[in-house]
C-alpha cells in the first residue's frame, strides 16, 4: 500500500483533522496549567519583594537610612531566599547578604534578573536571581531582590513536561490515525478487489464481513444482501429464458410442421377446420404456460412486494370458488369453502386469486376420488350419492399466521413426490390424461415465498390437503 494512498483517505484525514483540533485544545489546556504554576510562582516572588520594598520604604520614612541599614542588617542574618544590598555613595557595602552589586541594567519594568555567587557547603554555586535597585537621596544605593535558582528549576520542569506532553500527544495522535486509516484501508481494499471480481462476472463472491459490526460491515452485509438479491433474479430469468426455449420450443415447432402438411394435402374444408381448432387450442395453452411462466417470473423477482395491500383471504376464497362452482358440479364434485371472518394478510391480491384457483383446478383435475363412492348394502339405491367434497379453509392460528388449504378425497401425491411436484413442468405419470403444463403448483410455491409464507402438502386419508401458510397481519 502506498503511503500516498494513505494520505487520501478520508479516514486519515478525518484523523489528522481531529488530531489539529485535539492538539489546539491540549495546548490551549497545558497553557493554562502553566500560566497557574510557573506563571504563578513569578508573580509570587515579585509580590513578596514587593511587600518587602514596602517595608523598607516605611522604615527609611520613618528613620531615616540608619534604620533602614539597621533593618537591612538585621533582616541579613536570616534571609531566607530574600537578598539586600546597601551601598554608600562610593560603592562601599554598608548591609546586606549580596557580595557585589550586579551589573545588569534593568528592564523597562525595573526588575533585573542576574546570576551572583555565593559560597556553600560544595564550594561557590552561581545561582539565579531578581531583584529591584533603587537610589536614595545623596547617592545611596539599595537593592531587594530574591533568589530564584529553585524557582527556575521548578519552572523548567514544569515547562519540559508541558513540552513533551504536546509531543507525545501530537505523535500518539498520528500514529494513531495512521493506524486507523491504514486498517481502514486495508478492508476498503478487500472490499474493492472483491467488488471488481464480481463485476467481472463471479456473482457467487460476496464481500469479506470482518465481524466487527461496525459501518463497514453494515455496509458490507447490505451489499451481499444486494447481490443476493441480483443472483437469484438473474438465476430466475435465465430459469425462464430456458424454459421458454426448451418448453415453448417444441410444440410451436410442432404446431407449425402440422400447418405445413396440412396445406401440402387436399382436404375438405370441415379437415380444414379441424385442423385450426385443434390448432387454436394448442396456441391457447401455449399462452397459457407462457402467461404462467411470466407470473412465475414476476412473482420471483419480489418487485411486486411494493404493490401489497392488505386482503381479506375469505373473500378471495368466495370468489374463488363463485368461479369454480360450476366447473366443480361438471366434474361432479362439491366445494366446501370454511373461512373466518376478520382475517387479514397483506398481499397481491391478483396473484393470492390466481393462486387460490390453482389449488382448487388441481382438487378439481387432479382429486377425483379413485372408486366413486358406493351405496351401503342396506341402503336404499335409489337415494342420491354424496357427492365427494373439496374442503376449502382458511382460519387463523395462534402463532399470527394465516392457514389456506385446500383439500380433496383423491388419490393424492406420494409423500416422497412432494418436493418435486413444486418444480416447474412435473406433473405425476397419473395425471398424463388431463390438460396442464405443470406450472401450477410452481407458482403457487412462488407467490407464496415472496409473501413471505410457504406451502406444504399433507395426507388427507384419502386425499391431498394443501395448505398455503401466511403471516397474519395484526388489526
Ligand atoms: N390435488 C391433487 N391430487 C393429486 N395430484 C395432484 C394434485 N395437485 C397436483 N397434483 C399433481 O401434481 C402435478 C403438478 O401440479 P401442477 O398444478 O403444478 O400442474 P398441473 O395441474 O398438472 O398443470 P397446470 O396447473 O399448469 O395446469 C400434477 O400434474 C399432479 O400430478
Ligand atoms: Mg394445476
């Protein structure tokens, strides 16, 4: 990775812009410590030679220079940090703890700051002072000042510390973003190769997720979740471009190779027309597995989820079955329709319908009872046999799903057929004689994951019942 890279990030920065403004505030912080403890000290020690000025001006007030040499002598003998110095007009040293009188000149203020010396246990030490100077009338000199060697000291500690407080402050903080960007960049990295793999026609790749559920992840899983999404679209379409090229194929071809011989030969026009039913019907039921097959699609590809209103599944069974009634009584069978009132689930109304009817056509086509029912030995023959009755329900149950079903007195489906009958363009051996594409049951499977329910199949004793399971939706 190069470092130039580094810099670019948004992350550094962010870092090195965080790091500006935390290093503005710990200097801003740092010099209001030292403006309370060095700062402090310097104005303490001017104020006690200040205080000290004072005093002696008082006694040179009151007695003249005698009392103020006196009171300098005496003040000599144990001085503390304090320094005097009284000198008489030619230089002499008439009082005080200082040696020689220094030879700095003093400031704009009136304070001078000197070394001066001064013997000791270890020998003569230099030692820092300040002090102020005055002249007294008739040349007379005074000085008061302080010693301040240990101040400095303190001072210059405090002033290293404060010194090297910014530093590590300023280079923990860097290293610190750099760290941070670096890591950030790294994943960032991953992301990009991973991305530009996928673009590159590798749909199964995903993004790396590192686990730590921060904004990356975040953004990481919601991409996946994207791609997801495209994969099984894209698996889908091409699911329908093969069936239409392997199932719609074929009969076309055949339906036209039909039309070509039939007007190579000589036929009566009733011939004729017989031909162009018959080729009328195979053209409807091309449409039809055509119109299955795009609702399929469409039902897979989940765009529908944003048209979803909520739908009383009772009615769509009513009128499901005010459809089928009729078609029902042909094929001499009953519909039983069992629907609670107040039920509500949030839907396509126009796919639950269709779906609705798929499942009673298929009680219907395919849930004829096997031997029709016979009348008991002592019963009398001439009272009407029951007709075989296809329970259709919905009811709500507690865990807040809805259950559709539909369930017939037929021959039903073996259980280990029940996964594959849900696959497009099966349809069982048995069920060879009657019209169908076997697409039915496909879109029924379809509908009902992209309303986020399921389907299953059970034993009716005899008979298939399926039930569509759906989450309710709460009033
Ligand atoms: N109620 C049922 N009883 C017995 N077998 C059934 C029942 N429903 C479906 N099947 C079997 O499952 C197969 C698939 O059903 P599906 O509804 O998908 O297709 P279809 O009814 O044959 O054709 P289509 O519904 O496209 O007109 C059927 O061909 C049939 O063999
Ligand atoms: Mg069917």
């Amino acid at each position: 990775m190069l470092p130039i890279n580094l810099l670019k990030t948004s992350t550094f920065r962010l870092a090195v812009l965080y790091l500006g403004l935390f290093a503005a505030s710990a200097i801003m912080l740092l010099a209001y410590v030292y403006w309370n403890t060095a700062g402090f000290l310097v104005r303490q020690t001017d104020e006690a030679v200040q205080a000290e000025i004072t005093g002696l001006a008082e006694q040179y007030s009151q007695g003249g220079l005698p009392l103020l040499v006196h009171t300098v002598i005496q003040r000599s003998r144990d001085p503390g940090q304090s320094l005097y110095l009284v000198l008489d007009p030619d230089g002499r040293v008439l009082a005080g703890n200082l040696d020689v009188r220094p030879t700095t000149t003093p400031g704009a203020d009136g304070w001078m700051d000197f070394i001066y010396s001064r013997r000791g246990l270890e020998g003569v030490e230099m030692k820092a002072a300040r002090a102020r100077a005055f002249y007294l009338p008739e040349g007379f000199y005074l000085l008061v000042g302080r010693d301040v060697q240990e101040r400095r000291e303190i001072e210059s500690l405090i002033t290293n510390a404060l010194v090297w407080a910014i530093a590590l402050t300023l280079a923990l903080g860097l290293v610190g973003g750099l760290f941070m960007s670096r890591n950030m960049l790294a994943r960032v990295d991953e992301i990009n190769t991973s991305s530009q793999d996928i673009m590159r026609g590798d749909l199964s790749r995903r993004l790396p997720i590192a686990g730590t559920g921060d904004e990356l992840d975040q953004l990481g899983r919601n991409l996946n979740a994207m791609l997801d999404q495209i994969e099984a679209l894209m698996i889908g379409m091409r699911q329908v471009t093969d069936n239409v090229a392997h199932d719609l194929r074929s009969p076309l071809n055949r339906m036209r190779n039909r039309l070509e011989v039939t007007l190579l030969q000589d036929m009566s026009p009733d011939e004729y027309r017989q031909v162009l039913e018959r080729t009328i019907a195979e053209a409807d039921h091309l449409l039809t597995t055509f119109n299955a097959l795009l609702m399929i699609a469409r039902a897979e590809a989940g765009s529908l989820r944003e048209s979803m209103t909520n739908v009383d599944p009772a009615m769509i069974l009513r009128d499901a079955a005010e459809l089928y009634e009729p078609v029902a009584e042909e094929s001499g069978c009953m519909l039983a329709i069992k629907a609670e009132d107040g039920l509500l689930v949030r839907g396509n109304r126009e796919l639950l319908s269709q779906i609705i009817t798929n499942l009673i056509d298929n009680a219907i086509k395919h849930g004829k009872p096997v031997a029709a029912p016979v009348a008991g030995e002592g019963e009398d023959a001439s009272l009407p046999v029951p007709l075989p009755v296809i329970e259709v329900k919905a009811e709500r149950l507690g865990d807040g799903r809805v259950e559709i079903s539909v369930a017939d007195h037929g021959p039903g489906i073996p259980s280990d057929q029940y996964g594959k009958v849900l696959e497009r363009f099966v349809r069982l051996e048995s069920s060879r004689n009657t019209p169908g594409s076997g697409l039915g049951l496909s879109l029924v499977s379809a509908v009902a994951r992209l309303h986020g329910g399921y389907i299953f199949f059970s034993d009716n004793n005899p008979g298939l019942k399926v039930t569509l399971s759906l989450p309710a939706v709460s009033r």
